[in-house]
C-alpha cells in the first residue's frame, strides 16, 4: 500500500517536536519574589533526586513517607519524579523518620538568613 508522501512528511515531523519536546529540559520557574513562612522546625538541606522511595539530603539517605508533599518555588505540589537535579530545600519528617513535606527554595527564599 504506498504511503502518501505530504502525510508521511507531517507525521514525522509531528514525532520530530513530540520527541524533541520530551528531551527539552523543563523551564525554570519564574521568580516571583513571594517568600513563603515555612514551620520553623522545617530542617535546610541539598536534596538529590529521589529514588526508589528514598531521598538523600545533605549526605543522609531519608525514606519518603507514601504521604509526601514536594512543593516546587512557586508552590504547587509536584510528583517527586519532577526533582531531576540537586535543589536546596526545607523537609520535615514524620514520626517515623520519613520525609513527608518538602519546599524546594526559590532563589529570594535562599537570600533569607533562616534558609541558610
């Protein structure tokens, strides 16, 4: 059955952006300079990409709690399979030692003497 070439161009090209898309890094966030009041208990570190249902921050491998909540620099709660690279953050554990909140810090946060 021969293939009409017009229709062959454009659904390729279609698969080119969708692929090409997919292998883009996601934009950074725009900086908004809104400073969310975090709980004073919240502990600062580097978090690495978790894994496995487990994270490393600042050296300390951390359980993820099944409940856990990331918040991204403006706020919106995201998978944690978005976290593709190291980010500087305030967690809280759960009783059980779990990490179940996190905020990764936008870059006014990081200026604050209590995010440091």
């Amino acid at each position: 059955m021969p293939v009409d070439p017009v229709t062959s161009a454009i659904v390729g090209t279609l698969i080119g952006a969708a692929v090409q898309g997919l292998m883009a890094p996601a934009p950074a966030p725009p900086v908004t300079g809104i400073v969310r009041h975090l709980p004073q208990e919240a502990a600062r570190g580097m978090m690495q990409p978790p894994a496995y249902g487990q994270v490393r921050i600042d050296g300390r491998t951390f359980l993820l709690s099944p409940a856990v909540v990331i918040r991204n620099e403006i706020n919106l709660a995201i998978p944690s399979a978005m976290v593709q690279a190291p980010v500087p953050v305030r967690f809280q554990t759960d009783t059980m030692g779990a990490v179940f909140r996190v905020w990764i810090l936008s870059a006014a946060e990081l200026g604050l003497a209590e995010n440091r």
